[in-house]
C-alpha cells in the first residue's frame, strides 16, 4: 500500500516553504525553503520519496493568492496531485506567531484532516477571457478618473457648465472642446483631454471585442440567457459566466449568493443575535458586478421595458423572458419596499437586491426557472 504524505505549500514571489505531514505518525517533517519552481517541488518530492521505507503518493496544497493557478497547473503537468485551498476556509492557528515554516505545516494538517474548500479551477479559455476582461475594467476606472480629473481642473478655474445638464455626453465633450486658458494651463488641458480621448476609444474598442468573445460557442447561448435580466449587458454577463464557471457546482442559490459574499454576516450567542454586514468573502469582482448591475433598479417605473432591454430579449424563449421579467419586477418592488417602506439607506437596498439578483442568475444558469 501506499502512504499518502501532505504537502502544504507556503508559496511567495521569492520563495516556497514546504512540510509534509503523516496521518499515522501525526507529524510535520521535511520542512525546508526552495526557489520558486515547479521543478525544485518535483525535486523535493523525489528526496522525500526517497527517504522512507515504503512507496509515497503526494497531495500538494497552496492558498489562492497572487501566483494564480500557474503552479497548479505546472504541478498536474508533472503528474503531482495538487490543489488550491481558499483562504477564508482554513483553520488557523490560534498562536501569535506567523512564519512560513508555521503556515506551511498548518496547510498539510488542513489538507490531511480536509479543513478546507479547495478553489474552483477554470478552463484555459475561461481564464484568458476573465483577466481580458478585468483589463478592460482596469481600463475604465482610469477613463473614469480622468473625467474626474477634468471636472476638478474646469472647476477650479470657474469654467461652470452651464445648466443642471449631464456630463460626459457629446454635448459636454463639445462644450470641453471650445474652453480656453491661459498660457500653460491651456498646455494642462490639453493634455488631460488628449489622455481622455485615447482611453475613451481604447474601452470602445475593447467593448467591440468583448461583443465578438460573447459569440464564441462555449459562451453565446449563456451570455443570451443572462441580458435578457434588467441590469446585466454583455460584459457583466460573459464576466459571470467565466468568473463563475459551473453554476451547477453550487447546490441552491443561496449557496451561490454566499460564494459571491453577499450575504449578511451574524454575530449571535445565545439569546442574543446580532446580525452583522455583508460577509464580502468570495470573489470580489462579482460582487462589485452585482451591486452595480442592481443600481439600475432603484430608477425607472415597475415593469416598464427600456428599447434596449426588449432589443437584448429578443430571440429569446417565452420561459426565458418570463423569468427576466419576474426578476425585474420582484427586484424593483424589493427596492421600493426596502427605501420606502423600511427605511433602509440605500446602498443597502441596492446590496439586498444585489443579493436576490445572483440568486435569479444562479436559476437562469442551471434553468431552475418555473
């Protein structure tokens, strides 16, 4: 038989920490400090192997963090069963002391004892889509900026526009386009609203090309399931899909909304229960996703349909658009009812309806929608 040895990893930019742990002797050993590579694990792996008495099977584990799934699929390529642990599911020493000796041992205990959620692993494609995609939302905080850079400089020199009207329409970037001033001040303008025009057609082009990833085969018929709910385009939409990967891995939508960490935090001992903010566990750009997607529904009349949302709907099924259409009703009373009634702040209401929102996505996504 073969003797199965944990491995946990304490993986850094300039270093990893190993320690393997034994279920039957209930002890850390081999723990050492290696240069960051796929092969030096292999290497250690082997001298391990080597070292004892009977035939070894490894389980590697490392935390989610900035080196990605790289080293996971490095590791697979060579054979070595490996997986990536979420860091808000490890028990954690209670000691306070913290090195990478201790939390590489902490890793192999919780990978042997399974006090742990490992990561969800995306394809390739997936993988290339998503971190396009958050380049293109990288992209648009800056454009973002830059407009607000341009309404400070306008009115720190008193150029007003003039009325209650809209910023940042193409009667704005007119009005922009025809203000003087002086000497180098003109230089400054200049070149902030040079900046502002070459971001402003770098995201239009990279929209352009998120609309042509929407088409390919493995996303089309999601991505025209999800824009068919008020609130959700192209973007935010081919963003859960490949955030997200299998819907079905979450068993009910509640579970879903929880992965995202959108629902409420509590803090409750015995008679006495306090419930506390969202968790905000889980993959933060999706909850930035939702809680912008539901903004859209704290304006507009009850069950009244843009030209843009029956345009999205079109093609789709009747029981496709009925879903939408409960969706948008449910998520608009809920607001209403939330700020008007309860009282709520609103950036609670919008968060609440943001939660309800993923729960609608997770049934549109494994056609739960009777």
């Amino acid at each position: 038989m073969k003797s199965i040895i944990y491995v946990g990893m304490d993986v850094h930019k300039a270093s990893f920490t190993l320690s393997c742990f034994s279920v039957t002797t209930q002890e850390t050993f081999a723990t050492v400090k290696i240069s960051p590579d796929a092969k030096a694990i292999k290497k250690y792996l082997d001298g391990v192997s080597l070292s004892r008495s009977e035939k070894c099977e490894f389980v590697c584990g490392y935390e989610a963090g900035c080196l990605g799934y790289t080293l996971y699929h490095q590791l697979t390529a060579m054979n070595i069963r490996c997986v990536i642990m979420a860091p808000t599911t490890i028990l954690r020493n209670s000691k306070r002391v913290k090195t990478d000796r201790i939390d590489a041992e902490n890793l192999a205990r919780c990978l042997a004892y399974g006090r742990y959620k490992s990561v969800y692993i995306p394809t390739a494609q997936d993988e290339a889509v998503r971190d396009y995609l958050r380049m293109r939302d990288d992209h648009k905080l800056m454009l973002k900026k830059i407009k607000q850079q341009i309404n400070a400089f306008c009115l720190k020199h008193n150029k007003i526009y003039p009325g209650n009207k809209s910023k940042w329409t193409q009667a704005h970037v007119k009005w922009l386009n025809t203000l003087e001033f002086d000497g180098y001040l003109q230089d400054a303008f200049n070149e902030y609203m040079i900046t502002y025009r070459e971001l402003a057609d770098k995201v239009e082009r990279l929209e352009s090309q998120i609309e042509q990833l929407a088409e390919l085969e493995e996303y089309r018929d999601k991505v025209k399931k999800l824009i068919c709910i008020k609130g959700i385009k192209t973007h935010t939409a081919l963003s859960l899909i490949v955030e997200t990967g299998d819907f079905s891995r979450f068993q009910s939508a509640e579970r879903y909304a929880s992965y995202i960490g959108l629902v409420p935090g509590e803090h409750s001992s015995s008679e006495d229960q306090n419930r506390l903010g969202i968790t905000k566990a889980g993959n933060r750009h999706m909850r930035m996703l939702l809680i912008e997607a539901a903004q859209c529904y704290s304006r507009g009349v009850l069950a009244k349909k843009s030209k843009d949302l029956k345009s999205r709907q079109k093609g789709a099924s009747p029981e496709v658009i009925a879903y939408a259409d409960k969706a948008s009703i449910r998520l608009r009373r809920k607001y209403i009812r939330m700020e008007l009634v309860n009282k709520k702040k609103a950036n609670v209401a919008k968060t609440a309806v943001a939660r309800e929102l993923a729960c609608f996505i997770w049934g549109m996504m494994t056609d739960n929608i009777a």
